[in-house]
C-alpha cells in the first residue's frame, strides 16, 4: 500500500471508529484492484487521484460513506464495475453517491454545452438528495485543479473557466472557505499564467518588507484585548490572490497601490466579546468610515457571520480586521460541512443547513421550470452572485438579495404568487416602479391583483434565477394557452371548410389521433397548430379520415374565415412591418414558432413569401375589437414657433396617445414622424382630420413602419 494510502488510513482514524476505518480500508483495496495498470495524464498510478480526493475531505470530518465514495468515484466510470457490484460490496447509500458523481456518457449531446449543462443538471439533482455529493465533486475538482498542468492548454483553459464560474461560486456558497479560495487561485493561474506569476513574486516581495509592520500590528492588537481581559486568538491573513487580482480590476490598482493585502482574523469566546473587541480595536485604531459590515446581526446566505472593520493602522496602511467566535470560524471555514465535523446542537450549525435546504430546493425549482439544461445553467451562474443587499419585508423580515436585484426579483423571492400578480412596489413606504434596485435596509412592499401576470419586460431586468425561470414559466404558460385557444378555431375552421364540426369528433377519435402524432393532449396539437409546427389542414383530414371509419355524418360546409379577437394575446402578433389596424384588409400566415402573423393585405413584406400559400390563412376583424392599435403617421409642417404643440394638442383632443416622435429638419420644413394608439381606421381619420385643421400641417401620410 502507497504511503498516501497509509496517511489517508491515518487520519480516519483520528475521528473515524475502527469498523468505518476497515470499511474505507476495503474501498481502497477494491479501487486499487479495479484502477490497476491505468495512469493519469502525469504518468501517475490513477489510484493516487481517489486517494488525493479522498484526504482533501478528511479535514472535513466526512463520515465513511463519504469518504469511500471519494475512493470508489471513478470506478464505474472508467472500469468493468458496474453499480450493482457497488452496491452489493459496500451498500446503497455509498453506490447512490457514485451515481450521483458519474458523468454521462452513454447519452449523445449535439454540443459540448448540451453535455456540460446536463452533467450540472444531474450533479445538482443528485446534491440536493445528499449534499455530500457536492462536497466528493468538489474535492474532486480541487484535486484536478492541483494537477492540471499535464493536460493541453486548450483544455486547461475550458476546465479552469468552467471552475472559476460554477465550482468556486459553489463552494463559496456551501460556505467552504478554503476550498472556495485555492479553486479561485488555481483557476487564475491556468487562466491568466503571466498575470499570476507577476502577482506571485511582488506578494512574495511585499510579504518580506511588511513581516515586521503586520507582527507589531498583531502584538498590539492582543495586548489591547488582554488589557481588558478579553480571551481572544489574533491571526494574521494574507489575502488570496485572486482577491488581490479582483480587487485590482474593480479599482484600477496597480498592485503597490493595494494596501490592505494584511488583514487579521480575532477569534473570541462569545457575541459579546466580538462586539467589545470592536469598541477597543476602533480606539486603538481610527475607524475608515463606511468600512463597516455587521455580518454578525445578518449573517450572509451561506450563514458566514462575523464583524468586519478596516481601520488607519501605523504607517497610514489600511488594514481589514475579522472578529468572531471560534463556532462562527468553524463554519466560515467548513461551511455546510460543520454538520459532520462538529455534532452540536447550536443554532448557528442548523440555520446554516437550512440555508442551504432552501438554496438547493430553490434550484431544484428552477430546474424544473427550465426549458432545458442549458437555460437551467444560465440559472445557476446568476444565482452564483456572491454580492448581496438585505432588505426587509413590512413584517420585518430579512430577505437576502444578489446585488442589483429588483422589486421584481424580491416579490419572487417571498412568494412566486406574490411575484406573477404583482403591479407596484412601494420602498420604504414611497411607491416605485417594479424595476428599481434593492438597497441594502430598503423596506420592500408589493402590491398584487388578482388577474395580473408577469410582463416579459420584466427578463431585461431582473437578476436571480427564481425570478427568471418562473417568468419565463409563466409566459410560455400563458403563450401556450392561447396558442392552443388559435389553434382550436383555426382547425375548427379547415374542418368546416371539410363538412365537420369540431364538436362532432369524440373522445376515442381524438385518442387516435394522438396516438399516431405522438402528442400527449388535444391542446398540445392545437397549440402546434398555431405555433406552425403542424398544418391545421393536414390535422383536419387526418381527423376526417378517423371519423369516417367511425362512420360519422358530414355537415355542409361553413365559413373557413378565422376572426381576430384583439385578445388572443401572444399567440396572435400584428406585424410592424405595416401596423394593421382594425378596418384595414388583413391577412394572416402562419409562421413556425411565432404563431399567427396579421399583416395588411398590401404589405410589401408579404410578396417574398407567397410561395407558401398553405401556411396563409383568410382572416378578418371582430365587429366588436375594443383594444388599442399603434399606428404611424408622417406630417410635413412649417417651421413655427409652437407648431409641435399645436399638433400634439389636436392628437390629444382626437382621443388618440403618442407612444413615439422624431422629426428631421429640411429648410423651412418640419418632418414629424408619429406612432400613435387608436381604436381602429375610423378613429384615425378623425385624428388626420383633426390635423389638418391646423394650418402650419402641409402634408399628412400613414407610412407602415417608422424611419429609423
């Protein structure tokens, strides 16, 4: 056995009863067996990668089955042994954990982004049944990360991106410190190799000039504590350097300008003395003002809590300073992962699991409302933001943010209800629009109706991933009821035009159908049918033909006209190409995943298309249409002193509102170019007549689009 195996042995031993160490003893033995003649890239025994991976979680007190699944990760992946064999050896609950590490495969994607999402998708799943599954995947990656300069650059590349924008943020998020700090690290390095190296001999230049400043620091600092008879531990902290580099970049530093590189961690006996050590460090020190942050009063989301203060030390260097207690250091350091390593009770330990129980099902929330594993990874990096605002409910309820978070974002994060029929918000007790930003203590109202629903506006502006994916949810919710809505009238309309009614197919004949499409419902079809994606007319015969077997009567055939509504929302669009308005003659196409397009019947856009006649469908306005229509109007007017008043006074006066204007000056002539709401084609001739009583107005035209 290799000496690391020995080690490993070791140190299970040191918190690990003798039968769990002989179970790991028998994983090790079985994945060296199974691993045997295999190398790694460095031309190592591969046995040596699942012991690596297993002694980065032994720090973290992980229990058996943890530790022998670190051992076992790879062994179904790149070997014979198959699950089963696992789960027979050494028991379901270590064969789950495999599972849950293996990558995929067996399934062909169309592109590397399709097998990278999905492997997120699967890992994610698998984490929220047992969180240990994140804690192997990561040690996993740590150790990768250690010995990646073996593989070529390209894929040194896309590893260390791929790390530095999902695996470093989930680790910082599950509260694991150090791991969170070297993958960042290891990342930069493979990233930006020069930069690093640069960084790496001024830090190790400037950790020899400021030995002496940070040990007098440090020694005044205890000695001021012990005078007032606080217990404390001071440490001195060195920043990592991808902090350093981050801080570089955000500021605009050169590296001799960032002078808080020292910082010093104050470990104390309980939350009273962290905020007494404060009292006296701000009296030892001059405080910086705004420097401040009481994580201790709000912990952050992955439950970290302590005081941060930066202050003018001797020499004029500024200097950070963490203080809390030793069980508040245990989880900064440990995270979600205390929960193995310290069996206690304290509040502390249990908020901090069900943190992370409600990030994990808020994930799963997401997963189950994305389109697919890409959308769901697009979900993953915006709820990776590590910055956050704390803003409180009117019950005084802290809710935590991502920075730059909305009304929006924070009405999902109390409710997805209270998100999809919001209408206003009202911060610290003002009304303000939905997309203002959270500040941290903004005290955050919204106010809802019963029939209201998500704008897709709202996309451009909000930035957690609840949010996004129960907006996007909602809107294809709503886009495919009203699809199916269009779809029903339009295959009602190809079967009149047959000698059917709709209403005359059964239940069985519809079976039929969907059993030879393949599609689970009738609305799934109808939806088809006015997304474009099935031909109404190929459904109808095929219905026709079911029917007739059945022996169903024909009826004489009716009208095969589709009437607009005006409320059939998205599933019926008015192309901007020629703003049809009701009374203009229309027509209508069907276009593949857009639905049904309404254009007027001389719209020059039309004619490129007049090859697909099946896809052009007969349309014509509801006599009773009662929603507003933009439209676009262009006047010629002299130029006078306050003619564009005139004008918008007489459009006010004709009941119509101005959504645009622009204008282009030509000499003693004006060019006004309008988009303007009206109810229909008589309403726009009485604003046009309306305008043209103003003397100044030379010209007026309706144009189909406006100039850009």
């Amino acid at each position: 056995m290799t000496t690391d195996a020995e080690i490993l042995l070791q140190e299970v031993s040191a918190y690990l009863k003798p039968k769990d160490v002989e179970h790991i003893r028998q994983a090790l033995e079985f994945s060296d067996h199974a691993h045997k003649g295999q190398l790694r890239k460095s031309g190592e025994p591969y046995i040596s990668h699942p012991i690596a991976v297993a002694r980065i979680l032994t720090p973290l007190h992980l229990d058996a089955q943890a530790i022998m699944a670190a051992l076992l990760h790879d062994v179904v992946e790149d070997t014979d042994i198959r699950n089963e064999e696992l789960a027979s050896t050494f028991g379901n609950p270590v064969a789950g954990l495999v599972e849950g590490l293996s990558k995929l495969d067996k399934i062909e994607f169309q592109t590397k982004e399709d097998a990278q999402a999905e492997n997120f998708r699967k890992m994610l799943l698998a984490m929220a049944q047992d969180v240990r599954v994140i804690l192997i995947k990561l040690a996993d990656r740590l150790h990768n990360m250690r010995t990646l300069k073996s593989m070529a650059r390209e894929k040194c590349e896309r590893i260390a991106r791929e790390t530095m924008e999902i695996y470093a943020p989930i680790a910082n998020r599950l509260g694991l410190n150090s791991i969170y700090q070297e993958l960042e690290d290891l990342s930069f390095k493979h990233l930006y190799p020069k930069r690093y190296e640069v960084l790496v001999k001024a830090l190790k230049v400037a950790r020899g000039n400021r030995r002496e400043v940070v040990k007098k620091i440090q020694e005044a600092i205890q000695e001021r504590l012990e005078e007032h008879h606080i217990t404390a531990q001071v440490q001195g902290r060195e920043k990592h350097l991808y902090g350093i580099y981050k801080k570089m970049q955000a500021k605009s530093l050169a590296f001799s300008q960032v002078q808080d590189i020292y910082g010093f961690r104050v470990l104390v006996e309980d939350v009273a003395s962290c905020y007494l050590a404060l009292g006296l460090l701000h009296g030892l020190y001059k405080p910086i003002p705004g420097k401040f942050k009481d994580y201790i009063a709000i912990p952050k989301a992955n439950a970290y809590q302590s005081l941060h203060t930066t202050l003018f030390g001797p020499y004029g260097t500024p200097i950070e300073i963490q203080i809390r207690t030793q069980e508040m250091h245990k989880i900064a350091e440990t995270g979600v992962a205390s929960h193995w390593l310290y069996k206690t009770g304290h509040s502390s330990f249990t908020a901090l699991h069900k943190k992370t129980h409600q990030w994990l099902q808020s994930l799963l929330e997401s997963l189950s409302q994305s389109g697919d594993s890409i959308e769901f990874l697009e979900h993953l990096k915006v709820d990776l933001f590590p910055d956050e605002v704390y803003v409180f409910t009117p019950k005084g309820k802290i809710l935590a943010l991502p920075r730059g978070a909305t009304a929006v974002d924070f009405a999902y994060s109390v409710h997805t209800d209270i998100g999809n029929r919001c209408v206003a918000a009202k911060v610290n007790f003002e009304l303000a629009p939905l997309r203002v930003e959270m500040k941290n203590g903004d005290c955050v109202e919204i106010i809802t109706a019963p029939h209201a629903h998500p704008n897709p506006a709202w996309l451009s502006y909000v930035v957690t991933s609840k949010a996004r994916s129960q907006i996007r949810h909602a809107l294809k919710t709503m886009h495919f009821e009203e699809s199916a809505a269009l779809g029903e009238r339009l295959l009602s309309q190809s079967l009149a035009s047959l000698g059917l009614k709709i209403q005359d197919i059964d239940m069985l004949n519809w079976e039929k159908l969907l059993k030879e499409t393949g599609v689970k419902s009738r609305q799934e079809i109808f939806a088809d049918i006015a997304l474009g994606r099935r031909l109404n007319m190929v459904i109808a015969r095929q219905l026709i033909r079911i029917a007739e077997t059945g022996g169903m009567q024909e009826h004489p055939a009716t009208s095969s006209v589709v009437t607009i509504l005006g409320t059939e929302g998205m599933a019926v669009q008015f192309a901007k190409c020629c703003r049809p308005i009701p009374g203009d003659p229309i027509v209508g196409i069907i276009k593949k995943g857009q639905g049904l397009i309404v254009h007027t019947h001389d719209c020059p856009a039309l004619r490129k298309g007049r090859g697909g006649m099946d896809k052009w469908l007969d349309v014509v306005w509801d006599k009773h249409i009662n929603r507003p229509f933009e439209v676009s109007i262009k006047l010629i007017v002299a130029n006078q002193r306050g003619v564009l008043a005139k004008v918008a006074a007489a459009i006010a006066d004709a009941e119509s509102n101005i959504e645009n204007v622009h204008f282009t000056n030509e000499g003693n002539y004006t060019t006004l170019y309008f988009t303007l709401q009206v109810g229909n084609r008589i309403h726009l001739a009485r604003v046009i007549r309306g305008l043209r009583g103003i003397t100044e107005v030379v010209r007026i035209t309706r144009i189909k689009s406006m100039p850009t």
